[in-house]
C-alpha cells in the first residue's frame, strides 16, 4: 500500500512593508521628516532617500509617490500600479529606483509653491500598505526673507488635553518692520481640532482629540509679513504626538470574571439568590 502525500509551498505575506524617508538637505534625526529646497534649485537636484524593506519578500513591493493637495486626506486604498513617474502633470518631483529597495526624489522642474506635501505608498502582494511623509519647503533667499526659529516644531499631548490648550508656538527671527500673521496651511488631519494662532503663532486645540486619533499628526505652517511689497511669507512643519489616554473610571470592572450559584426547586420567585459587585476603586455604579 502506497501513500501519497502532496505538499504546497505557501508564500506567507503577513508583514507590511517598512518606508523610511529621508531629506538628503537634514544634518540630523530631528529633521529627517521635513526639510527645505532653495527656490533656485535646478531639475535633477537630489531632495531626499527613500528606503523600502519587507520582512517577506522585497522583489513584490511597490512604490508610489504622491503629491497630497492641501484638501486631500491620505488615501491608503488605492491599488494604481507602481511606474516611475512626475507624482502628477503639474508637480516639480519625480521618484526614480536606485537600487534594491532603495529610491531617490530629485526635482523635475522649477520650485514655485511655497510648500510641498510628499506622500510614499508601499504596498506589496499581500495588499498591505504602508505609507510616509516628506514636508518639502522652499526657501526664499533675499535677503529680507522670513526666517522661522526652528526647522520643525514638535509637541507631545494626549487624548485628555482640555480644548484651548495651547502647545507649541511658531516663531519668525530677525527685525520685521511688518506685522506678521500665521495661519495653518495645510486643511488636512483634524482641521477642526487644531488652530493656528493669527497674531500669536501659537499651535492650540479648538476641541477634544478623537478616541482614535492617529498617533502623529503633521501641520504646515505658515507665516507671512504682508507690509512688505512683494508680501514675504515662509513655512514650516509643526509634529504632533499624541498619546491615547483611557479613562478606567468609566469602566465597569467586577470583583469575579465568574459567578456561579445553586438554585433549589422550591425557592419562591422574587428571591435574591446573587449579589454582583463591582470592584472599589472603580467609579461606575450598579
């Protein structure tokens, strides 16, 4: 008697592919994540290193890049097929593969918006995507151009911060003889509950965070002195953390995870036969 046994290989694709972004102009983590171009800066100049591994397999991913207009929220659901292209007709970048997992942006014409949103997309065969972002702003080299106290600003809250609470401030260095006016660029990830002050430049919540808010949230801020003749205005990107607080006074917590009672055939209705309590420290009643 012969048995036959039949075995099938399975390519196991259950890790999502990992994006690291990095702006080539950064001299260190801090700003790795959002750096700035000089408005002169000439097609086929090198603006950052993207960097794409997969615990799987790395031969089935692919890389998109996108230009996110101010309006658009992040789309993780699209499967357009990977090319190597301009991120549309109109943008100034062109992502092109430099070796195994490694990709680089390089300008393919003149800069003439005052900032730009990057999008990364990797989604391998098992349709699982991973995506990042680069903040691309573009310096403004007179020698009267705005200048902003720091490349990025950073700012750690929690899901509990009161609205009106005030986190960060965006600020302009040097003598201004204007006044200068901020203003939130982007109307992305929760417009509605971050705003940027007009006069004081501070980073302040309208409202309460949503329970699922996502862990980092990116702004784009800009400054602007409109005394001047041409108006001067600059930005920067301002980085959120946030940390997701659970209130455990609202939970209902008992003393067992199991009760259990012997009932007689004989007891009359309306008996108490079990008392269930919760445990003391919680706040909830029963």
């Amino acid at each position: 008697m012969a048995l036959l046994v039949a075995k099938q290989v399975v390519d196991v694709n259950d890790h999502a592919p990992t994006v690291e972004v990095v702006f080539l102009g950064a001299d260190d983590d801090d700003v790795a994540s959002s750096g700035r171009v000089s408005r002169h800066a000439r097609p086929g100049d090198t603006v950052a290193r993207v960097s794409v591994a997969d615990a799987d397999r790395l031969d089935n991913v692919t890389v998109r890049l996108r230009c996110l207009p101010a309006s658009e929220p992040r789309d993780r659901s699209s499967t357009e097929p990977f090319q190597l292209r301009n991120c549309s007709a109109t943008e100034p970048f062109q992502l092109t593969s430099h070796s195994d997992g490694v990709y680089v942006v390089t300008l393919a014409r003149s800069l003439t918006e005052l900032w730009y949103r990057l999008e990364f997309v990797a989604t391998d065969s098992g349709s699982l995507t991973t995506s990042a972002l680069l903040d691309v702003f573009v310096n403004d080299e007179r020698p009267d151009a705005l200048t902003l106290s720091r490349t990025i600003y950073r700012a750690a809250l929690s899901t509990d911060t009161l609205p009106g609470s005030c986190l960060t401030s965006v600020r302009v260095t040097g003598d201004s003889a204007g006044t200068i006016t901020y203003q939130r660029l982007d109307s992305g990830e929760l417009v509605d509950v971050f705003y940027v002050g007009r006069r004081s430049g501070r980073v302040c919540t309208r409202s309460w965070l949503p329970c699922d808010s996502q862990t980092v949230v990116r702004l784009a801020v800009r400054a602007s002195d409109w005394s001047s003749v041409p108006p001067r205005s600059t930005a920067v990107a301002v980085e959120l953390k946030i940390n997701r607080v659970v209130d455990t006074s609202s939970w209902m917590s008992f003393e067992a995870g199991f009760y259990s009672v012997d009932v007689g055939e004989d007891v009359p209705v309306g008996r108490c036969i079990l008392t269930v309590s919760k445990l003391s420290y919680t706040h909830a009643e029963m």
